[in-house]
C-alpha cells in the first residue's frame, strides 16, 4: 500500500503545492515568532547584565532588596585573594570617582567607573584602539571623545570635581556626627557640614596627564546619567587615588555586585567556585549568569516576558487554522481525483483502513515537508538578518535556535494537516467501489443540517443579546456620566465594572462570529450566488461561473469562510483604530484650548522665528506668550516654598483670539482679571469665580528685551504682590504640568513683572496632519534644540503615531491569514476544474472558447473573493464599532468611523489576487483537448 501512496502522491504533487505553501508560511510564521521571543528574550537579557560585561559569576548581596544599595568596603571582597585562585580569569568591582577631564580649552566631567584589567569584564567595548595596560592609559568614550576633541594618542587633563568630592565628604560626616544624629535640625539641634581639609582640596587642582589608548562604546547608553565613562587600570585607579590625596583604596565603599570572570575549566569546577564562594562578604553568596538573568528578568518584566510571544502565537494558531480549510479542500481536490484509483483498491480487496491510511499517510507527508520547508525558511531568515547585525527598534537580530522554535512548527503543522485530511479520509472510505467510479459530477451535495442551523441561529441571538446590553449600559453611563446615581454598571465600583461590560461585549461579537462561521455553507453560497445573477448579465461566461458556485456549496462556504476570518479582523482592527483616532482627537480638542505649546530653554520667540513659524503649510496663526510662577498669598503671607504654585500666562486679547481654540477676548480685556480654567476651579474647591486673588511674583529689572534665546527677564531678586479678580471660563490644557493651577492674564496686567520664561503658541488651519505638523516645527525651530513641545495638536500626534504603529503591526500579522486564505481559492477552482473536465469537453465540442472558459473561472473566483471580503468587511465594521463605543464611551461622544482608505485596497487586492489565483487552474482547463476529457470520463 506503501507504493501505491507513494505513486498517487508523486501523480498529484503539483495540487499539493497550495496546500504545501499554506502549511509552510504557518510554520514560518509560527518559527519566526519563538525566534523573535529568543531574540527578545537574550536581548533583554543582555539588557539586564549590560553591567557585567562578560563575567559568567558574581559575588553579590544574599537579599533581592539589597543588591543595588548595600555596600561594602572593597577591603572586605578580598579582591586580591581572589584574582590569586587558579581559573579566575579577572574580578571587576564598581565604584566612581568624579573627575574633570581637560584639553583644548574643552572641559567634560565623567565618572571613572569600569576599573579593571580583564577585557570581558568591561561593560563597554572597544571600538578602536586597546584597553588600557599602564597606569597612565585611559579609554574614553567615542562621544565624549568627540566632545573633547581628542583623537588616540592624545594627552588628556584628568582632575578631581572639587565641590562634588567636598558635598560628598561632606554627606558622609555628616552622617556620622556625633550621638548618631544626622547634622538635620529636626534631630534635636543644628550642625554645620564638615568641609574637606584645605590642603587635600589644593592638592587635587594639579592635573594627572593621561594618554588615551582607546574608544569605546556602550550599546544600552550605561553611564550615559555619569556624564561618561572613563576605564583606567587598577594601577591608575591606585595612582589616581594617591595623588589627589583619595585615602585608601581598600576603604572604598563598593556598590552593587562584584563580578568575576572565570575560565571554561574553572566554571565548572565545584572546587574552584567553592573557594571563590568562601572569600564572599557575610551575608554576600557566589551567584552565576544565567541565575542572575533570570532573576533580573523577572525583577524587571514579573510575569510579562512572554506576553509578546504569546501575542504573536494566537496569530500563528489563526493562520494554522485558515491553512487548515486549505488543507481539507485540497485533500478533497485528490480525494475526487483519486476516486477511480480507490475504488479499484477497494475491488481487489483493499481495506477501509487501508484506503484511510493512505490519504493520511499523504497528507502526513505533506505536512511534515512543508513545516520543515517553512521552519527552515525562518531559520535561515533570522540568520541572514544576524549577519547584518540588524535592529529591529533596540532589539538586535540574534539567531537563538532552540528546540521549541524548530520542533513545535514541525510538530504542530504535521498535525494540522493530518486532522485537516480527516474528513476526506472518511470520505473515501464512505464511497462505495461501484459509486466511486462514476463520473465526479454525478455526485450530489448533501444539504446543511437543520440542527447546525439552529445551532448558529441560537449563537447569533446570545451574542446579539450580551451585545446590546454592553451598548445599553454605555447609552446609560453618557446619560450620566459623572452622576453619583448612575444606574450604569460601568459608573459602578469606581468604574472598575466597565471591564465587564467590555467583556460581554466582546463574549457577544465572538458569539456571533462563530454562528455566523458555523451557518456559513448555508448563507455563503446564497450570497455569491446573488452576486452572479448580477454578473451574469454580461455574458456566458459569467452564467457558468454563477452555476458553478452553487456544485459544491460546502467547497465554495470553505474557501470564503477562510476570506471570510482575515478580511473580518483586519476591518475590525481598522475600523478600532480609526474610530479611537477620531474620538481621541475630538476629547483632545475640547480639553485643550491651545493646538501647539512650544517652551524651553532655547525658546526664540523673535518676529524672524515667529515669521518662520507662520510660513509652515498648516499654521493658522502664531503669538508668543510670557510665562510667570507666583506664590498665592493666604492672610497676608506667601509660603516660602510655593513659588510656582501657580502659573500665569500672559498674553495680548487680540493675539489670544487668534491663537485660541476658545474665544476669550472679552475676559482677557477687561481690567484687574486672570481667567482660571473652570474645570480647574471645580475640582480644587479653594477658589471661587470672581473671588479676589492674590499672588507674589519675584520681580527682576528688564535686561534686554527677553525675546532672545533662552533669556528670561531676570534681574535683581526683589518681589511684587499683585491682586486680581479671578474669571471662570471653559478653557483647558495649557500647561504642560496638568495639576497645577494656571490661569491666563491680559499682558497690559503683568507690566511691571518680569517673564520667567517666554513661550511660542501656535494654531492650526487642519489641513495638515497632527505628527507632519509638529515634525515641520520642529524642523523650522531646529531638531537639536532643548525645546519641548505641548498642546492638542502634539498629544493628537502622539496617539496617532501610536495608533497607527499598532494598527501596521496587527494589519502585517492578518495579512498572512489572508494569503492563505486567497491560495485557498486557487484550490477551489483546481477542484472546481477536475470535477468540471466532462462538462468542460463538452462546452469546447459546442464551440466555447479557451478564452471564455479562461474567464468563467475569473468571474468564480473573483465572485468567491469580494462576496468574501464584502461580507468580512460588514461583520468586521460592526465589531469594530461595537469594541470601539464600548471601549470609549467613558471619556466622551464616540466618533465610529469607516475607514474606507483601507477597505477599498482591500477590495482590490483580494480581487486582483482572486483573478490571478485562477490562472493555473484555468490553463489545465483548457489545455487539455475535447476529445481526451470526454473519453477520460
């Protein structure tokens, strides 16, 4: 039976092919995405020891809690007596010095932190040049090399930072003053800071000259918070500390793990780890790499590594399913093919189990040679990329091959199709000898059950049923949103229920998308046929395709049920999207009275800049605006630390209104008043509307006009009281810190007080998008500049690039469910062709062309793939609207959008893909002769 499997697979390999490359880009897809969890997953890893360098073990403190502030003198580690043990290749401890480094007139502070004189030890690499040998080599990094302007060879000023050196002697004396007190006057007493001896701060102004031997780089931007790193040896380390008078070395304090790099041998050597762990501090142990990774890992990520996997996994399973409804269509293309040869097996004698074996054995076959094919396709993909040492964002390529990534592919496809090919196992084994070997076409189609019937019917009414009262609970929460006798669940439990109601939500779109599924080989077939009663109009060919869609509905309901999942999700996932930009963008605009917010310490706020700025496609107007922080002042007093307790934004009426989303000119001119935001006032309580207030602003003479960059209008340090009325009004959004009290005053009332700082507003015309916009400011205003950047227009901007980074991910994750839901349609139609060979013969003998019957084909496949997609793009529609109103009600009106920018692309392709799917099978058609088909059947 073996030979005979053998031939009957080798005859119609070319219809496996389909089939094959479904299951392979599954097992791709599936390979790829425990791939990319390994790559995560060491990339985190490398991440979290970024620190460690190479060292395979470190000596590090016993309690989770302490192990990033405990510290022990380095004394204590007995560093020497561990670099002495044979296999320890190096010992690296972290501790900092702050110094100033000089040349060229240049001057950078850094932090001696990597010492040491094993390389793999070091937490940066070397990127040219070498590590240092001597006591007066030092390696810097290349950007701050490139700051310095020094070049390999260089001579180098290294200095001590005096007064950071003298706060921290300071601290630390401070610490141990006498009767354990802290030196703070709420400990029973004031104690003035010990300074540091004059003579050793002298001593430590004379330079140490140093030559640089070296680059390096760090890939995670570690000491990048330091200024820098500087790596010199445990000799220059010592030399540095003689000389600028440090003390002694031994009495420094360590802090952190001290890592220690130990030969292959030595690693796995009980003894040798054991002398090590013997030399550790009490309450220290000897832990190794992967057990720090690990600990690290979950220190960082909890439970969460592997959500990103998952994720990916749910739609590899999606595309395995899809590739599953290939796989049983194809085995029912070689099932019919293969009738007339298992009949006569069943002649002479051949088994039911025999005959069942067989079409499994195939279809095991297949499976096991696509996964291979699409596992090593992956493989080889990751590895290319390796190669190249490409990042993906901060994640470098790594091909991590393990035995989950290239096994459960393999295993998974294999049996997927398997379980796939069962159906047209039974029903070979089903088909009588002598019904089997009467023409295909004599075989007639069973109708759909009553009981699946009813079965999708009661689905659909369940999910309808929890959909609409997820739907009503929201009409009932906007009824009354921020009423305390809200009848919502969502307004229930602090709003914590409305997780819940998103739940039932999706239980019911879910319900009804498996009735719908479940129904579909009795309303798929009605629906296309309906398509081609229209289509039929244009001529023959389009009347035969209409026909034969309606030979094999359970075929036809297949294929389209594969279409029919894809296109659903992508729409859902479209739709979501854009009706969560919409309503986001509508929310922001009638929280935020200001489009872009523009502050910082290189603020221009010139008329050349402003002139600038009003040139960029889409800028309405723009106006600059003076900031100032006051201090209220309660029965006469203002605290001393309260300055800043309130921020008043000074600007022109005039220019307010032309700047302003909201119109407050009227507010703004009249004299003695500051307008607060309402929303503001109602929350805090402490403030009324029209109550007079009372701020102290710290007064400073003009120097300057204060327009240029990055200069405020600050002078001699006095302050000035000023009083005003207080206005409500509904305005909202201005300041970048949203939880302090801000208002806005006419310029004409703060003359007299000096600008904290200036600010640029810009508004918008809309006829350019959220993230162009601010991108073209920013361009115009100098990309390197310190500024930052507020507003409506600038949080629209962020959602938007958000939104529409995770919408590109999920559409490229579904758009492989929808290739191989379109290689199921040119299964459809081979099958459609063996079945059709008489009736095919008989059309060409009558006089129908190669052409025609070419375009028969077309129409059918076209007509499969848009009553597919049609019917995908509705559900997917209503279950993007249902997610999205469920999802947003809470914070406001729900805009539910239609994305039509990306249904009709989705239109056209399935149709282009549908049409070209037929050309294979429309060429075996009509190659062969008239003659050869009517006596082949």
């Amino acid at each position: 039976m073996w030979s005979i499997t053998r031939k009957l697979m080798k005859r119609d390999s070319r219809m496996m092919v389909p089939a094959g490359i479904a299951i392979a880009i599954s097992a791709f897809f599936i390979a790829a995405t425990f791939l990319f969890g390994n790559m995560m997953d060491a990339s985190v890893r490398k991440f979290v020891m970024m620190d460690a360098g190479a060292a395979n073990y470190a000596i590090l403190s016993e309690s989770e809690d302490d192990r990033n502030v405990a510290s022990l003198k380095l004394d204590e580690f007995h560093v020497d007596k561990l670099t002495g043990i044979k296999g320890v290749k190096g010992v690296r401890v972290n501790f900092s010095v702050p110094l100033v480094l000089n040349t060229r007139e240049r001057t950078e502070t850094h932090m001696a932190s990597v010492v040491g004189d094993d390389p793999d030890l070091m937490p940066v690499k070397l990127a040219s040049g070498q590590w240092p040998a001597d006591e007066d080599q030092i390696v810097l990094s290349k950007p701050d090399a490139k700051k310095l302007g020094v070049k390999i060879g260089d001579q180098v000023k290294v200095n001590v930072d005096s007064q950071e050196l003298e706060l921290a002697m300071a601290q630390d004396d401070s610490q141990e003053a006498p009767g354990g007190g802290t030196g703070d006057e709420s400990s029973g007493g004031s104690q003035e800071p010990v300074k540091a001896d004059p003579a050793v701060l002298e001593a430590q102004r004379k330079p140490v000259m140093m030559r640089l031997v070296g680059i390096s780089t760090a890939d995670y931007g570690q000491f990048a918070y330091t200024g820098g790193s500087a790596v010199v040896t445990w000799k220059g380390a010592n030399s540095l500390y003689e000389h600028f008078k440090l003390g002694d070395m031994k009495e420094l304090e360590v802090t952190g793990p001290v890592y220690v790099s130990l030969d292959d041998k030595a690693a796995q050597d009980r003894a040798v780890t054991d002398q090590v762990k013997a030399l550790a501090p009490a309450g220290y142990t000897l832990m190794d790499r992967k057990a720090m990774e690990d600990q690290a890992l979950h220190q960082q990520l909890g439970n969460d590594a592997d959500i990103p996997t998952i994720f990916l996994l749910t739609f590899g399973i999606l595309a395995m399913f899809i590739s599953a409804l290939v796989i049983a269509n194809t085995f029912q293309v070689m099932v019919a093919r293969q009738r007339k040869t298992l009949a006569l097996l069943r002649t002479i004698g051949a088994r039911k189990g025999q005959i069942r074996a067989s079409v499994i054995t195939q279809s095991g076959i297949l499976g096991l040679i696509a996964s291979l094919v699409g596992t090593a396709l992956a493989v080889g993909v990751v590895g290319v990329l390796s190669l190249f040492h490409l990042k993906l964002s901060d994640v470098e390529v790594l091909l991590d091959i393990t035995p989950r990534a290239v096994l459960l592919p393999v295993v998974f496809g294999t049996l997927v199709t398997i379980l796939a090919s069962l159906g047209s196992a039974r029903t070979a084994t089903r088909v009588s000898p002598v019904e089997a070997l009467r023409p295909v076409d004599t075989v007639t189609e069973k109708r759909t059950g009553r009981t699946r019937l009813v079965f999708s019917f009661l689905l659909i009414l369940l999910g309808g049923l929890l959909a609409a009262y997820a739907v009503w609970q929201c009409i009932l929460f906007q009824q009354n949103p921020g009423g305390k006798d809200n009848p919502s669940m969502m307004a229930q439990n602090g709003g914590s229920s409305s997780s819940i109601v998103l739940g039932l939500a999706v239980l019911g779109a879910m319900l009804i998308f498996l009735g719908v599924l479940t129904s579909a080989r009795s309303w798929i077939p009605r629906l296309l046929g309906g398509l081609g009663r229209l289509v039929s109009l244009s001529g023959p060919s389009a009347k035969i395709a209409t026909a034969n869609i309606s030979r094999n509905k359970s075929r036809v309901a297949a294929t389209g049920t594969a279409l029919l999942i894809g296109v659903t999700l992508v729409s859902c996932m479209a739709v979501g999207a854009t009706s969560a930009k919409d309503t986001l963008g509508n929310t922001i605009n009638q929280h935020y009275a200001l489009d872009v917010e523009i502050s910082g310490p290189d603020i221009d706020v010139t008329e050349a800049t402003m002139r600038k700025v009003s040139k960029v496609k889409g800028v309405k107007a723009v106006e600059k605006a003076s900031v100032n922080y006051g201090a209220m002042i309660k029965d006469g007093k203002a605290r001393k630390d309260s300055r800043g307790e309130i921020c008043v934004y000074s600007i022109d009426p005039q220019a307010a209104s032309r700047v302003l989303n909201v119109d407050l000119s009227k507010q703004l001119g009249a004299a003695g008043r500051i307008i607060l935001p309402a929303g503001l006032l109602a929350e805090r309580g402490d403030i009324k509307d029209g109550a007079r207030i009372d701020i102290r602003f710290e007064r400073g003479d003009h120097a300057g006009d204060g327009d240029a960059p990055g200069k405020a209008d600050r002078g001699e340090s006095k302050s000035v009281d000023r009083s005003f009325i207080g206005t409500a009004a509904g305005y909202s959004g201005l300041s970048g810190l949203a939880d302090d009290l801000y208002a806005l005053a006419p310029a004409s009332g703060m003359e007299g007080i000096a600008a904290d700082n200036r600010e640029l507003w810009v508004r918008s015309d809309g006829s350019v998008g959220p993230a162009d916009l601010v991108a073209d400011i920013r361009q115009v205003l100098g990309e390197k500049k310190q500024l930052a950047y507020h507003g409506g227009l600038v949080m629209k901007a962020t959602y938007d690039q958000e939104i529409n980074i995770m919408l590109l991910v999920m559409m490229a994750l579904l758009a492989v469910a929808v290739i191989i839901a379109l290689i199921g349609v040119a299964n459809t139609l081979s099958l459609s062709v063996i079945e059709r060979t008489r009736e095919s013969a008989t059309l060409r003998a009558i006089g129908m062309t190669k052409t025609q019957i070419r375009r028969s084909l077309a129409v059918e496949a076209a007509l499969i793939a848009l009553g597919s997609s049609l019917a995908g793009l509705v559900l997917g529609t209503l279950a993007g609207w249902l997610g999205s109103y469920v999802v947003f009600c809470v914070i406001g009106k729900v805009s539910l959008s239609v994305p039509w920018s990306i249904y009709v692309p989705i239109l056209l392709v399935a149709l282009v893909a549908a049409v070209l799917a037929s050309i294979l099978p429309a060429r075996r058609a009509t190659r062969t002769s008239p003659v050869a088909a009517l006596a082949e059947e």
